[in-house]
C-alpha cells in the first residue's frame, strides 16, 4: 500500500469527521460553554486560554473552563479577567477538575497579560489576516507553558474548525502519543527497532513531524486530526485494536500489530 493511499484515506477522514457547524469539533460540553470558546469575534482569549489549558485533562474539562473562568468572574471581557483576583481564578479552577489546577492559576492570568502587552487585549491579533501558519504558532509558543504540540495543536483547529486563512508555511503536525502510534501501525513511519534505547520514542517524536513534512507539504497538520482520532477511537494503546471497525482498515499493513498489541507496540 503506498504512502499516498495512506494520507489521503486519513483526509478523507479529517474531512467526514469535522461537524461542520463551525467551531472546535470533537468535544461534547453544554451549550454556554461551547458558545463561549467559539466565540472568536467577541472572546478570542476564551479560545487561547483552552488551548492553554489542553494537556493532560480530558478535552472536555480543558474546552469548558472559559465558561466555569466567567461564572466565577460574572463576566468574560478582557477587562474582567485583566484585574480579576487570584482567589477567583483560584476558585475556578479548583472546581474544574482539571489535574494542573494549580499551574494554570499561573499560567492563565500570565497568558491575559501577555494578550494585553503584547495584543492590546485582542487575542485575534495572534491569527492577523496575512500571518502565516508557522508564525501564528510561533506566536503561541510566546505564552508560558505552551510547547510546540500545543502551539501546532492550536493553529491547526483555527485553519480546520474556524477556517481562518493563513499563508504558507502552514503549521506542522502536533506530535502525541496516539499520532505517532497510529503512523507507526500505518506504516508512515519506519520503525527503529534496530536500537535497544529507552531514547527511541523520543527519536520516533522527532522524526514524526518531519515525516508529516514530507507526506502532506502543503499542511503538514492536516493529517493531525484524524490520526488522533484514530488512535484514540480504534487503534487503542492497552487493548488490541478494533481493526475490524477502524476507517482505516482497508489501506492499514498493521505495522507491528500482533493478536496480543499493547502499549509496546
Ligand atoms: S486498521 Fe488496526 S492497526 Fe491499522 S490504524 Fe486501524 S486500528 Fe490501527
């Protein structure tokens, strides 16, 4: 099965998957809370501030914190959050059930005033028409606490669920542990099973994005999405994958996939 096969199945999927409606697809909170970071026009910050938060918490704790941030503060203008009291981003976090509560007690307020100092309080100058992809995500990496993946990860659902238009380069795959599996069992990206090291997901990590490079120049973050799904849905970690079920079943060679799959894989 060749490469291209591979990549365009898995776009196909990106492109079935999306719901469309506009906003951040995949995520399943109350109606409020999904206004809120959809909002691009009135609250571009309540989107920054998620993507902020989005690491180790499920997505939908991480997508509804604006909401549970402005009820906290009876309001979500920038102003608000500018001069709101650290008990009460305290409080509001504390109750989000969010597991790094305590870091984004930090990193949030820091993020406003960044958004102030820098954009003069309107987020959506991070994504300016005429930026390119890999300049907004560079601009993301300004905000303490993001990394590239969450950097790439941002950039790619404002350009896939927001369709904001950004110039080439566009921004690179957001590197995750279900993604770099999925391209592994996809065959996308050789396997280094010649070196014993604890270093090889680490090296498997860097060359991921490279190799997104190369299979989808035009977008390398395309592909992002709908590996990550597939990961997450079918081509589990702990238990065998559901090969029978997966969208990509009749272009997959289930590189290293046995009856007995785990997380060592
Ligand atoms: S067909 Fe199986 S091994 Fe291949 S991506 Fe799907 S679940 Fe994973």
């Amino acid at each position: 099965m060749s490469a291209d096969r591979v990549v365009s199945c898995l776009k196909r999927l990106g492109a079935d998957s999306l719901e469309r409606k506009g906003g951040v697809s995949g995520i399943d909170i109350e109606n409020d809370a999904r206004a809120l970071v959809n909002d691009l026009e009135r609250y571009p910050h309540a989107f920054v501030l998620a993507c902020i938060a989005d690491r180790q918490t499920e997505a939908n704790i991480v997508w509804s914190l604006p909401h549970a941030i402005r009820e906290a503060a009876s309001g979500f203008d920038f102003d608000t959050l500018l001069s709101l009291p650290k008990n009460v981003w305290a409080s509001a976090l504390a109750s989000s059930g969010h597991w790094l509560a305590t870091e984004l007690e930090q990193l949030l307020p820091a993020a406003i005033r960044h958004i102030g100092n820098r954009y003069g309080g309107d987020a959506s100058r991070i994504w300016a028409d005429g930026s390119s992809g890999a300049a907004v995500a560079r601009r993301f990496l300004a905000f303490d606490g993001v990394g590239l993946k969450i950097a790439n990860m941002a950039v790619n659902i404002l350009i896939r669920d927001f369709d904001i238009e950004l110039a080439a380069p566009m921004p690179d795959i957001a590197v995750d542990t279900h993604v770099l599996r999925v391209f592994e069992r996809l065959g996308l990206l050789g396997r280094l099973e010649h070196s014993p090291l604890s270093s090889t997901k680490n090296k498997q990590k860097l060359r991921l994005p490279l190799r997104a490079r190369e299979l989808s120049p035009e977008w390398p973050g395309e592909i992002d999405w709908p590996a990550w799904r597939v990961g997450k849905t079918w081509c589990h970690v702990r238990r065998p994958p559901d090969c029978h079920k997966c969208y990509m079943r009749s272009v997959c060679p289930r590189d290293g996939v046995t009856a007995h799959s785990t997380a060592g894989s």
